[in-house]
C-alpha cells in the first residue's frame, strides 16, 4: 500500500514539474491545427481579420490585385496572431491575420498554473531595497521550448532566397544560393 502512494506521489510531483508544460503544448498544437483546418476551409468572418503591411525592398515584384492564402503566425504585443491572407501591393507586404484566442488563453492559463505551482509572487507595489533577479528555474525551462513564431522583418535577401534554400542532408547544414550580380554590359 505504501509502494503505491509513494508511486502516487511521485507521478503527481512529475506532473508538476513536467507534465503540464507537455500538455500544454500538446493542446496549443491541436487548437493549432484545428484553427488552420477552419482557416483552410474559409470558415471564419472578413471583419475578424487584421491588416498588417511591412514595407519592403525588392528591386522587381508584380503588385498582386488578389490575396493568396498564408500560413504562419506572430506575435504583437502579446496577443497572437495566425496568418490568413497575404499579398505584394506597391512597395509593402500585406499581411490578413486573425487573433489565435484560444492559444492565447492557453498560454494564459500555463503562466497562471505555472505561478501557483511555483509559488511566484507578482507584487508591483512591494519593492525591496535588496532588489536582484532571482534565479529562475521556469525562465531557464522555458528558453528550450520549441517557437514556431516568424518575424516580420523582410528584408530583400530574406525575401529573394525564400525558395533558394536547401538542406544538404549528409552534412546537416542548411545552405543558402547567394544572389549573384549580372554582368555587366561592355560595349565595342
């Protein structure tokens, strides 16, 4: 009977430790996909879209009249955003994005599970003159997740080599074409 409290106990302290960032990230990924599915199927409303334009510098683009679907996400002042539509027009990058509320409330419910857990404190009024940064054994956790966030800042050889890259698979390296420079025309 001891053997299978103490297994009991142990679990339920694993699960503390470990288990629900994994759970977590498991439901992210499933509202994820289920959100891609109901993006890839139109099921969603015009007036929940947000425009987002990027300028950017390509020396030849093709202004496109319509949107292509796009996939992807950001985030913006804490708030995430999944990527519907995207196009070229003039000199910017549009981007139609649609606010991922779900996993926002997801990762919402971690940091608050993660504070009652960890018994942190969060107390803007209470300062102490012996203020430093306490060592964190979440902070130090969370920089090996996995994101699959895509920044926004294009510049031309981002753009321009998009499509140029491969992986060469016996030396593991990702490998990018340089963009080369025409020759120059000589007249005789």
């Amino acid at each position: 009977m001891r053997k299978i409290a103490a297994i009991l106990l142990l679990l339920v302290f694993v699960f503390n430790l470990f288990g629900y960032r994994l759970f977590v990230s498991f439901m992210v990924s499933s509202v994820d996909q289920s959100l891609e599915i109901s993006l890839d199927n139109n099921d969603y409303s015009e007036a929940q879209l947000i425009s987002i334009k990027k300028p950017i510098n390509l020396p030849y683009y093709n202004n496109a009249k319509d949107f292509t679907r796009a996939y992807g996400e950001v985030e913006m002042n804490g708030v995430h955003y999944k990527y519907v539509k995207s196009r070229i027009y003039n000199d910017s990058l549009e981007m139609l994005c649609i606010p991922n509320t779900s996993k926002q409330q997801l990762l919402e419910s971690k940091d608050k599970f993660t504070d009652v857990v960890f018994d942190i404190q969060k107390d803007a009024n209470k300062k102490s003159s012996n203020s430093h940064k306490v060592f964190s054994f979440i902070k130090i956790l969370s920089e090996f997740e996995r994101h699959t966030d895509v920044d926004l800042s294009l510049s031309y050889t981002s753009v321009a080599l998009q499509n140029t890259s491969y992986y060469k698979a016996n030396s593991g390296v990702l490998h990018k074409a340089t963009i080369e420079q025409p020759p120059d025309c000589f007249n005789s």
